[in-house]
C-alpha cells in the first residue's frame, strides 16, 4: 500500500485559468462604499433633524382642570422667539382618548422672547379628563 502526500493540489496546466494566491483580498470598493453610505447617511440624518426635530416653539404641559362638564382650561408653558408668536391646537379628551374639544390658541413673545405660561379654556362636549397641546407653530 502506498500512500502519497499532496500539500497542494496539481492541476494540469493552462487548463484551468491563473490560479489565484491565497491572501489579501481587493475589499477597498467594499470600504469606500459603506464609507460613502455612512456619510450619506449622517447627512440626510442631519437635513431631517434640522428641518423637523429641534423647534423654538416646544410645548409642555403643566396641568389642566374641568370646571365644568362643557369645558376644560389647560395650563402649559411654551417657548416663544423673540418678536414672533405660536399658534398652539389644545386638544381635550375623555378617559377613553375620544377627542371632546379642540381650540386654536395665539401665544405672543414676551419682550426679548423665551418662555410664557398659558392657561386657556377649551369647549368640550362632555366632561373631560385629559388635556393636550397637540402642537406650538409659527402663527401665520
């Protein structure tokens, strides 16, 4: 019995091609690629945050009250620029989230801009229990 020992595989020549050798591979394309998409990425990341993500008109909400079954008064505080105004949508709901009211509110800049605390009344059609801003824009 005999028995031969091959570390590399002989093949007859020009038959098959060139042979590749082991080693580096050309993934500089594949680099450059997801280098460019990532940059595209961040980029379009950033247009979209500065088009809709940071606002000068940001709402929070402070309290709300029902003083009656026909009407609830929503107190918020908004951050206005200075020489501008927000125009504010409040929004009163039930404890099942059904829509009861809607009023859309003007909110002028105090002098040199910045923060104003609003306590407006929103009509309802029954009595409410939850409160809302549903979104501070620029008035006009």
């Amino acid at each position: 019995m005999s028995e031969t020992r091959a570390t590399t595989p002989v093949f007859p020549p020009g038959r098959y091609g060139r042979r590749r050798e082991g080693g580096r591979r050309r993934s500089l394309p594949l680099i450059v690629a997801a280098v460019l998409f990532g940059i595209a990425a961040l980029g379009l990341a950033w247009a979209y945050y500065q088009k809709f993500g940071q606002t000068n008109y940001s709402p929070e909400i402070i309290g709300w009250n029902e003083p009656a079954d026909t009407a609830m008064v929503i107190k918020f505080r908004v951050r206005v620029p200075e020489g501008e105004a927000a125009s504010c949508v409040l929004r009163a709901r039930d404890f099942q989230g059904y829509e009861l009211g809607t009023r859309t509110i003007t909110v002028p800049a105090p002098d040199g801009g910045g923060e104003v605390v609003v306590s407006e009344t929103v009509p309802t059609t029954a009595r409410a229990a939850v409160g809302d801003v549903m979104s501070c824009r620029p008035a006009g």
